[in-house]
C-alpha cells in the first residue's frame, strides 16, 4: 500500500466513524421518542379508564334513581339522594384506581384484627 492509498484509506474510515456516531445518536433519538409515545399511550388509557368509571358511577346512581323514583312515586327524591351516592362511588373509583385510597384487606372487613382474632 502507498502512501496515498493509506491517506484515503484513513479519511474514509474517519468519514465512516462521523457517519455512524450520526446515525447512533439520531437512534437514540428514535428509541427516546419511541419511550415518550409508549409513555403517552399509557397516560391516555389511564385517563380513559378513570373518566369512564366516574362517568358511569353517575349514571347507574341516575337510572336507579329515575327508575325508584317511577315505580314509588318518590320524584325527585330518588333521584337526587342516587345521584349524589353514585357522584361519591365514581369519585371513591377513582380515587382507588389512581392509587390514593387502598382497599381494605378482605380480613379487616369481617372485624378480624391483624393477628386473627376478634375484637368483638
């Protein structure tokens, strides 16, 4: 090999490091961009879920209401009182699915203490 040979053989080699350092940032770039949609999509589906159990909440408390309120002869007590039940279960859903109030251990619910015992 000349020297000359070596001359092009090393710009080459320089010009194909650049071009690879390029296209491996502009992939890293991809995948960030690829995670912020994933982490987008997820947001989204959650939002999703939780509009839709508070929305329903209020209208099964609606219905229930409307339909006490027909064949008793309540209007529009049932539906006001079933109402406002199903605005605080769709409110206590959410609450539950986003994390801040747990629900209760099947154990705590049948007035069992932690160790098994009854209080009463």
């Amino acid at each position: 090999m000349t020297g000359d040979d070596q001359r092009d053989l090393e710009e080459r080699r320089k010009h194909l490091a650049a071009e690879l350092a390029k296209r491996g940032a502009e992939a890293r770039g991809d995948e960030a961009a690829e995670q912020s949609a994933e982490q987008s999509r997820k947001g989204y589906a959650q939002a999703m879920k939780l509009s839709s159990e508070f929305i329903s909440a209020i209208v099964v408390g609606a219905i229930l209401g409307y339909l006490i309120d027909r064949f008793v002869g309540t209007a529009p007590w049932g539906m006001i009182v079933l109402l406002l039940l199903g605005f605080c279960a769709g409110v206590l859903n959410v609450l539950r699915s986003a994390g801040v109030v747990s629900t209760p251990h099947p154990a705590d619910r049948d007035g069992q203490t932690k160790n098994g015992r009854d209080d009463g």
